[in-house]
C-alpha cells in the first residue's frame, strides 16, 4: 500500500494552480438539466411581463430581447425578473449547486452565500447600465470570496466581462489612488484596458473568479444581448470586513456542518471555563 504524501489531491492541486494564475477558472456547470430549468423559469418570467408566448428557441428569446424591450424600460424590466426568481426559496439553492463541486473545492464545505442571485443584462449599445473597472473589495465586502457568474446565453469579447489577471493587479494595485485621484475610475480602465482578459464563458459553463482582482464590463458592442447570473460565495468562518457586507445580512450560511452547530452552541460549566 502506498503512503498519502499530501493532504490535497492532484486533482484540488490542478485547480488551486489554475486559479492563482488566472484568477478565474470556467468549468461546465455541474448539472446542465438544471441550469437549462432555471433558464426556462427566468423566460416564462420575462414572456409574463412582456405579455407574449413562450418562443420555440429559447436562447433566440434571449439574445435578442433588444429588439422586443426598450433600454429605457430595460432597468424596470430586469428588476422585476430579479425580484421574482428570488422571491423563490428553491432559487438560490439551485444556483449554488451550478458550481457546487467548484465552489466547494475553492473556497471549502462550509458555505455563507450572498442573499440574493443577481441578474444582469446587457443589451447591444446600452450605456446605462454598465459596471466600471473595480473591485468587489473596495466597497467593503470581505476579500475571502469568490464570485459565481453563470451566462444564460454565450458570453464573448464585449458581450461579456474583464479581468485584469493577477500579475497585473500585483503591478497597478500600488498606484491605484494616484491614477485616480480624483476618483475617476476610467482613467484606471484607460491605463489597463491592452492588460484585460475578455472572458469567453458559452452557455452550460460556469465562470468562477476572485473579484479581488480589478472587473467590470464595456458598452457591449456585439450584436446580442448577454443575460448572466452572477451570487458571491464565502468561508463561513472566514473574516467579514464591513457591517453592512457582513455575516446575516449581505451573506447567509448555507452549508453549516453539524459539529460547528455543535460547538456554537456548547457552553463551559462554571468552573472550568478559565
Ligand atoms: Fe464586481
């Protein structure tokens, strides 16, 4: 019998590599009939609102809902999706199990996760609604998480997002306050756009990524509109950094295992409790 030299698999090893160099990895997800149901939710959401049928090709419906929704109506019509899907109690635990074997493997088994699943759509053109070059971090949520994003179409070029790799972030990170001095934060995009990797992410896969690392999205210039899903997950015990983005509010625990139950809850008789 051959001796275990090392506590983490070839496997776990692999992964671990990939994502420290990356900063991201893109999987398929882990249950395609799942993904494709809560699509299929999402749609029957989106034709309820718009007062039509259901179509017969669904990823058509999607990528071309720029021709049937206004942008100016296009905000009012994402939140009502929004609200409705997480409104669902079977919704965020159906997301979580997307990336589950991934997420469990990053970040670990006992889970607190965003309480809401976030839905994003950008249509061709659309200016109102982008997301700058940032990160997750700065606006106080804890830097121990990782990122869910799953597209419910292909995502590709500007139909999709940036990451500025590791390496890079390690480069700029110490000179981000004076490129942006005076808070501009596109003077920062300006001076790392040739460094960004565009994401290609098709429908099926899941992309998980540290939002650490310096994201965002450009006016998409593709001619289809991307719809993504996108939920932060962190280590229960792991630090929270803000009130606001803090454990109980912001995140939830999902998977608490029973003997961190068994020990919140343990209390030392008097006595032996010095
Ligand atoms: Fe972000």
């Amino acid at each position: 019998m051959a001796f275990i030299e090392s506590f983490i698999t070839p496997e776990e090893d692999a992964l671990n590599e990939e994502f420290l160099e990356k900063g991201y990895v893109i999987k398929d997800v882990d249950c395609p009939d799942v993904l494709y149901a809560m699509r299929h939710m999402i749609l029957e959401v989106a034709c309820e609102l718009l007062e039509v049928d259901l179509p017969d090709d669904e990823t058509d419906f999607l990528n071309l809902i720029h021709e049937m929704v206004d942008i100016s109506e296009l905000n009012g019509f994402r939140l009502a999706i929004y609200n409705k899907v997480n409104e669902q109690t079977w919704f965020r635990p159906t997301y979580f199990r997307l990336g589950r074997n991934l997420t469990e493997k990053l970040v670990g088994n006992e889970l607190a996760m965003q309480n809401q699943v976030n839905l994003s759509i950008q249509m061709p053109n659309d200016n109102s609604s982008l997301i700058g070059i940032h990160s997750d971090a700065f606006s106080g949520e804890t830097p121990f998480q990782i990122v869910q994003w799953v597209p419910l179409v292909d995502a590709y070029d500007t139909k999709s997002m940036f990451l500025l790799p590791p390496e890079n972030n390690r480069r700029i990170f110490p000179q981000i306050r004076q490129i942006v001095e005076d808070g501009n934060m596109d003077l920062l995009f300006e001076e790392v756009k040739d460094q960004v990797v565009w994401l290609t992410v098709p429908y099926g896969k899941v992309l998980i990524f540290s939002p650490n690392l310096l994201h965002g999205n450009v006016v998409n210039q593709e001619k289809r509109t991307r719809w993504s899903l996108n939920c932060r997950f962190t280590g229960l015990f792991t630090p929270y950094t803000s009130c606001e983005k803090s454990l109980g509010g912001f995140y939830l625990p999902i998977t608490t295992r029973i003997v961190s139950r068994v020990g919140m809850n343990y209390q030392t008789p008097k006595g032996f409790d010095e």
